[in-house]
C-alpha cells in the first residue's frame, strides 16, 4: 500500500425523488464518505415494454445539488463526457461548482462518453485517432480559462476569444481536474493535465458487447495503465506520485460487496498496485449482500483510512 490515504467515494447514476436523494447525500456524508460523484448520462434504461426504468439528471446540475445537500465531501462530476460539451461551458460549470461546494470541487472529464448517451444527444463520437489530440487541446481549454484571469486559444478543434476568469476561485487555487483514461493517448494527455487519473476497467465498448473484465484481468489492466501513466508523467516532467490514481468500481467482475472479506481483498488488491481512490455507484451494481454497505461503512472505512492493511 502506498502512504497516500485512501478515499472511498460514491456516485449517483439515475434519478430519484430530490428528497430522497437530498436526505442520502446527507447521510453518506454523515457516515463518513469522502467524495460523492454525479455520473453524466443523457439516455434512460427501458424495460421489455419500451418504458423507462432508470431515469437521468443532468450531471453537472446533479453535482450542484450534492454540493448544496452537503457541507464537507468532495463533489465531482464522474465523468463529463467530452463530445458532449464544449470546454468553455465545462469551465464554466466547474467554475460554478467549485462556488456552490465552497471549494469542494472536482471537473471530471473523459474523451468518450457511453454511445448510447452520444446517440441521445445527436453528437458522433470523437473519432478514435483523433481523441488524444482533442482531448489534449479540451483540456488546455479548462485549464486556460480556470487558471488564468485572461485566456485566449486559436486551435485545431477550439476556438476561445477574449475569455476572462470571472468570478475567481472560491478556494486558492483551481478545481482539481480528474481525468478518466484508458488507452495511451489518452493516458498520455492525463498525464500532463490530470490531478486525478480514473479508470474503471471494462471499456465502454467491451461493456455495449455485454463483456466485463474479471477480477484477474482488471487488475492486470489496470496495472498496465497505471505504468503507462506514470511513464508519460516521467516524459513530461511530472512526478507520477503527484498524480492519484482512482478506480471506478462496478463495470467489471470484480463483487466488493458479497461480504467484507470480500471487500476488503478487493481494497487490498488495487492498492497494491497503486490506487488510493475508490468510487463505487449507489445503488450499488452487481452482486451484494444485504447488510454488507452498513458494516462496511461502519467498520471497514474507518480502519482502512487509519493506515489498516486491507
């Protein structure tokens, strides 16, 4: 395990009741949580008769909502998708969030985005070539009109003209950027922008193929990622250690919540290689068990973020 402390954080992926949602957000904080996360999807799950099962909220709005709910959590986006959004308005909203949180905020930012929220929306994919450029050049944008009081930018795929940072950061300095990343050029541009690198292991294209990595082989992956990760911080002159590594439970095999032995391997098995983040939906995907969240929460949590080998 590294000595960096580990996080647990959750993510909210479909509507409810706002009262509902309002009074949990309240309670994960309560219980302890250190982040909680707004998933961006446009699309809604329907059933055999054509009706919606899993309605959406917006993101962004979504992440507003949790930041008001709460008072001490981190609260980010987990992840905006990029082709959905021109980097100004993402700037803008982080901008705004980074406000509504006191500070709290995180701008998480991917390159792909679910096909299936893309078709929603009427916007094509960023052709898979091209990604590493425009994510490259989109992220330069937030960056650009985070950081600096005035901001300009003439390139390949943005355009930004007499933008200035208005109102400045609520806290010292800009919203950590959190970047989701997969592939190398990827990989290689979070690198240089991330202050956070997120990977949930199963691609989005594996996953629309009904496929989901094992246990063995998301590990593996993720490994592999994360060396990659750490080379390109090398080339580009960061310490990969300044970078946190997170993973997003619930897209692959992996089954943290059957028990909490379980839980616990599964900790353990991803720390070893790295990551000190963990994210996880709710409500939780996959198998579990009933009563597994609670004594997590209540037990494991806090004896994992006091240094406890899991």
């Amino acid at each position: 395990m590294t000595g960096t402390p580990l996080r647990f954080g959750l993510m909210t992926y479909e509507a409810a009741p706002w009262a509902q949602l309002t009074e949990r957000w309240r309670r994960f904080e309560d219980q302890g949580w250190d982040s909680l996360w707004a998933g961006d999807h446009l699309w809604s799950a329907l059933d055999t008769q054509g009706r919606p099962v899993r309605g959406r909220f917006d993101a962004w709005m979504l992440a507003g909502g949790i930041a008001a709910a709460t008072s001490r959590v981190t609260v980010g986006t987990l992840v905006s998708a990029a082709p959905l959004r021109n980097p100004t308005l993402v700037a803008k909203q982080a901008m705004t969030l980074d406000h509504i949180s006191g500070g709290r905020a995180v701008a998480g930012v991917g390159a792909g985005g679910n096909p299936k929220d893309l078709a929603y929306a009427g916007v094509p994919p960023w052709p898979q070539a091209e990604r590493g450029a425009r994510l490259e050049e989109y992220l330069t944008v937030v960056r650009g009109l985070l950081e600096r009081d005035g901001f300009d930018h003439d390139g390949t795929y943005f355009t930004v003209a007499g933008a200035v940072r208005a109102p400045a950061p609520a806290a010292a300095e800009r919203s950590p950027l959190l970047v989701a990343a997969h592939v190398d050029a990827t990989l290689a541009v979070a690198a240089r922008h991330a202050d956070i690198w997120s990977s949930y292991g199963s691609l989005f294209s594996q996953l629309r193929r009904g496929v989901k990595l094992d246990e063995k082989e998301s590990l593996r992956l993720t490994r592999e990622r994360g060396a990659l990760l750490d080379a390109h911080a090398e080339r580009a002159g960061r310490d990969p250690a300044s970078i946190r590594k997170s993973f997003m439970a619930g897209f692959t095999e992996d089954a943290p919540w059957q028990s909490v032995e379980r839980f616990r391997d599964f900790v353990g098995r991803f720390t070893d290689i790295g990551i000190t983040e963990f994210m996880f939906p709710f409500p939780l995907q996959g198998p579990h068990r009933e009563g597994v969240f609670e004594e997590v929460v209540a037990d494991v949590l806090p004896s994992l973020r006091a240094g406890e080998r899991p």
